[in-house]
C-alpha cells in the first residue's frame, strides 16, 4: 500500500530552476569526491540483460524483472534492479587490478516497489565495485571503505551549501557501527525498520552490517539476495533525516561472496538452482577477482542534502493519485 508523510509547515527551500542547477551540483561533485577516494574509473553499464545470463539482481527473491523480448536476438532480455553481478563480471573483463575498481550511472525499473516518500519505481544510483585482495575480506576493511565513502558525502554537503547558504543540513562524519544481531539485542520489541530508526536516531551517521542471515530469533533483518554481498560482511548507510523525521538509508553496500561464502548461502536460501548459470559456475569455480561493491542513491542524496520532503522533487517518476493530490495541497513540487 502506498504512503506519503507530510512534514508540518514543510516548504522547499530552493525554487525550481535551483533545484536543478543543486542536483546537477550533488551528482557532478559527488562522484568526483567518491571516485577519487576509492580509486574508481567511471565505465559505461547496460539497462537491461539477457535473462539467461544470471547477472540482474535477483533483491529479495519476489521482485518481478521488467522483461521484453528482443526478436532481433532470438532471447528475452530484463530492465536491471541493480549491476551487482554485472560489475564484478566487468572488472575481470577489463582487466582492473587490485586496488583499482569501477563507478557507473545505474537506472533501473522496480514494478513492485511500495510507494512513499523515500521509494519510486525509478531507481537511480551510483553502481561500484573494486578488487581486493583476501586479506581484506573482513569487517575492519569493510568500515574503512565506509568511513571513505561517508567523508566524499559529507565533503559535498559543505561545498553545496557553499553554492547554496540557505540550504541547512549538516550531516556528520562520524560514523557509528552496529550489526543487525546487536540492533536486535537492543531493540527485542521493535521491527527492524523500528530499529534502524531507534539507533540512527540517536547515532545521526550510521552503518548496520551483517544483513542476510537469521537472527538468533530466527528472523531476518531484512532480505538479501545470496549471491552477491557476503552475509558476514556487508551493510547499509543511513544518515538522519530531520524533514522526514526517519533514518534515511543512502547506501546498500559490502564485500562480495567469495565461492564458500556464495555455496553456503545458495543453500540456505534453496537458491541451488543458480549454481548452472554461467556468472554462478564462474564463482564456485573462483575464476572472478574478489570484491567489494554496492550502490549509493543519487536521488536519496540530493533530497537529503537539499532538505526535500519527497524523492519526486528530485526525479521524475509515476505516482499514484492520492500522493500527487496530498503533495500538490502541502506545496511539495512533485518532478
């Protein structure tokens, strides 16, 4: 069911041309920041695969695929939901070495995804991925590189409101790190959403980690699919957001399965069917380069760093009646 949160006396704080001239400001010097910290060479990436192939993220498992035929090719092919397989396929067809890894504009259609505020059909993100080494399939190499990736944010929310004063957010680089067992120890009686609001509330810069697996309550965090992220060994990004009043999860991150990791966790997930396709069979055979990767939202950024109310003022998607009239009456200028 869609929803839509209207903040109290809400009003956008720069009108529509800057409001363009502000995103096209985030997404230019972001990545500039982002790319130079991880040592990240921009490459091009598809929309769509071959459904045959393996490489689209397959989230949670439930999610239907955009899918077309392509006569011309004689297969079907699938609008992405992310490039996580796809770029790990790309650094070893490149021939990056270690150290070295790969940034790219994603778009992606998710049909499914629940509307509100923080949530669209239309996802727009920073896609990347880099070549470690084994040594650094660990937690503390896992924080690093999110303490590098929270300083290009924070490093661009000062020089945006050097453009623009009148913009207020300040976001801190101070990141507190907590996994989702001990979220769970500390919060018993909430749900996990409830959780991640608890603690980044009160920890205004936050990374959980260890996303995937049951809980000793049996439960899940959340879902995660298993043949990407390490569920050992992966997190989120969240930072607070003052105008929605929520924890605001801006990256979905972590080092990728290597071929014991990715065995256990097909099986525990009754994911055994993909281990014939040909990006699978390339990982249990350990025939690709071992990495760390994830996606940082490019319309969650700039609405967080501008202070908006609603994701549609920062891209141009399809909503339903209800959100268009509710946002057109509080004066939130849906794109």
């Amino acid at each position: 069911m869609n929803s839509v949160y209207i903040p109290a006396g809400y009003k956008p704080i720069l009108d529509e041309y800057d409001t363009q001239r502000a995103i096209a400001y985030i997404k230019s010097r972001f990545q500039e920041e982002f790319a130079a910290a991880l040592n990240l060479k921009r490459v091009s990436a598809p929309l769509f695969v071959t459904e045959d192939s393996g490489l689209n993220d397959n989230l949670n498992g439930v999610e239907r695929p955009v899918s077309f035929d392509i006569p011309a090719v004689g297969k079907d092919a699938q609008v992405v939901h992310s490039l996580a397989k796809w770029k790990r396929l790309a650094l070893k067809r490149y021939n990056f070495g270690v150290g070295g890894g790969l940034y790219t504009d994603m778009n992606a259609i998710r049909r499914d995804e629940e509307l509100d505020n923080v949530h669209s059909i239309y996802v727009d993100q920073w896609d990347w991925e880099k070549i470690i080494t084994r040594e650094n399939r660990n937690l503390d190499y896992l924080k690093l590189i999110v303490r590098a990736i929270v300083k290009a944010i924070c490093d661009t929310n000062d020089r945006l409101h050097v453009r623009y004063p009148q913009l207020r957010v300040q976001l801190s680089s101070e990141v507190s790190f907590v996994t989702t067992q001990e979220l769970e120890d500390r919060y018993p009686d909430l749900t996990a959403e409830e959780r991640e609001n608890a603690f980044v509330r009160e920890h205004p810069t936050a990374c959980i980690m260890q996303i995937g697996g049951a809980l000793r309550s049996g439960k899940r965090h959340s879902g995660r699919a298993p043949d990407y992220d390490d569920w050992d060994l992966n997190c989120d990004i969240f930072f607070w957001d003052e105008v929605l009043n929520r924890a605001l999860e801006i990256s979905s991150m972590g080092i990728r399965v290597d071929a014991q990791s990715l065995d256990r966790q097909l099986t525990i997930s009754g994911c055994d069917d993909r281990r014939k396709l040909p990006f699978h069979k390339m990982l249990l055979n350990d025939e690709l380069p071992l990495t760390i990767g994830g996606g940082i939202g490019q319309s969650r950024l700039s609405m967080l760093m501008m202070g908006c109310a609603h994701i549609g003022e920062v891209q141009s998607s399809v909503w339903d009646h209800d959100t268009v009239e509710a946002c057109a009456k509080a004066g939130i200028r849906l794109l």
